[in-house]
C-alpha cells in the first residue's frame, strides 16, 4: 500500500473566515505548501492585504458565510478560477459569550447563522466538487464543542452542532473517497474573544489568556497541513489541540 504523502501542489481550496486568525494562518500555510489557495470573507481589504503576503496566487473573494446564495457565489468563483476544488477549509466563526438569563438574542442568532449554519452552507456547496476531486474538508470547531462552560452556552451549542454534522457527513462521503477533518482547538490568541461584547465576559477571557501560553494562530495551520498531508488512504478525522497549561 502507497504510504507516501499526500502532495499538496498545485491543488485547490478555499478557506472560509480568512481575514484574521486561523483562517489567515492556515491560507498562508497552504500557499506556501503549493496549493492554489481562495480566500473568503466579509473583510475584503485584509484578504488582499494576505493575497499580498502569500508566496503563491491567492484569489480573494467577498463572502458572507451566512448567505447561502453568497457561499454558492464563492464556490462557483473558485471553480471559474481554478477549474476544480481539492479541499475546503470551513473555519469561519464567531464568539459571542455571555450569560443566557437576559441574553440579547440577536447575538445568539448570529452565531448560529455563522457558526453552524454556515458552516453546512459552505460544505453543501463545495460537497459535489469535493467528491468528484476525492478531496479533503476541514471543519475548524473548538475544544467548546466537546466541554460546555458557564457563559458558552449558545457558542458551545454551535460547536456541539458542528461536531456532530461533521461526523455524518464524515459517514455519507467516506466511501466516495472524501475525507473529512475536525480540528478542535482550544484557546488560541486571535481576535476573536474581543469580539464579546458582555463586559464580564470579555474581561474573563482576557484573564484566561493572559494566564497561559496560548496556541497561535499557525499551531493550528500546522495541524491543518498534517491532516492533509497523510496519504490517501489514511484519514486523519479528529485533532484535539490545546495549550499544555489548558486545564479544560
């Protein structure tokens, strides 16, 4: 049986969520990996901003991960550009953590429209491409997605959702030669608990990350490239990743 790496040059993907953290890290990883790499998100400028520092052709691409017509636009732009899509990266995402008595619902709606629903947007439009290239999805989650904590009760809710559609779809595709990747990262140092907008809540995940040593965004891109580097026969489906001083 063939046990050599998967080579990655000159395949296609498309990274959601890509205008900062670990999408950004990760689609800088891919293209100097060789991979011809779109970018999606709602940040236009920062993706050009990375089109710019990536070694390889970058396509950047406006995508609202919560509009199902507009993933649809994104995956049919890649598809015009590169003629074929290998592997997508679903890593948009959204934290908004705060307690659930009193709770501004809106919030709790704009994560699971990012977070879950999203994420099964973008892996409905990419799925036919990705089973006629026997390519790769990666679902970036969170360590959130297996423990739920006082506060991330509607995060974590998304996160269980993705866990589990991911597993199903995991079971659906397998046999067509997809492979699928969850990654369930515990605290990284993005932005995106600055994206809280409960006082207590955001102090509390300040607190947390000034308390360890945190993962960095391309911890995770390298977690990423390990996945999709295995041979085609081996299917990497899980990576837990937390930093060693993470208790929970």
């Amino acid at each position: 049986m063939d046990k050599t790496p998967n080579d990655l040059e000159n395949k296609v993907a498309l990274v959601t969520g890509a205008s900062s953290g670990i999408g950004r890290a990760t689609a800088l990883s891919l293209s100097r990996a060789g991979l011809r790499v779109a970018v999606g998100a709602r940040r236009l400028d920062r993706l050009n901003l990375l089109s710019d520092d990536a070694p390889g052709h970058v396509t950047a691409l406006h995508l609202d991960i919560t509009d199902a017509a507009s993933v649809d636009g994104a995956v049919t732009r890649v598809l015009e550009e590169y003629g074929r899509l290998d592997v997508l990266i679903n890593n948009a995402g959204l934290m908004l953590n705060g307690p659930i008595l009193g709770a501004d619902i809106r919030e709790w709606k704009r994560m699971v429209e990012t977070n879950l629903l999203g994420s099964m947007f973008a892996a409905h439009a990419a799925l036919p491409h990705l089973v006629e290239s026997r390519g790769h999805l990666v679902q970036v989650s969170s360590t959130s997605g297996r423990i739920a904590s006082l506060g991330s009760g509607v995060y974590s809710a998304t996160k269980f959702g993705i866990s589990a559609f991911t597993e199903s779809l995991r079971q659906e595709v397998t046999a067509q030669g997809v492979r699928v990747t969850l990654i369930e990262p515990g605290f990284v140092s993005t932005e995106l608990t600055t994206h809280i907008t409960d006082p207590a809540m955001r102090a509390a995940a300040s607190e947390i990350g000034a308390s360890m040593r945190t993962l960095k965004a391309d911890d995770i891109a390298e977690a990423v490239l390990y996945a999709l580097r295995q041979p085609d026969h081996v299917a990497v489906n899980g990576i837990l990743i937390r930093p060693t001083d993470q208790v929970r």
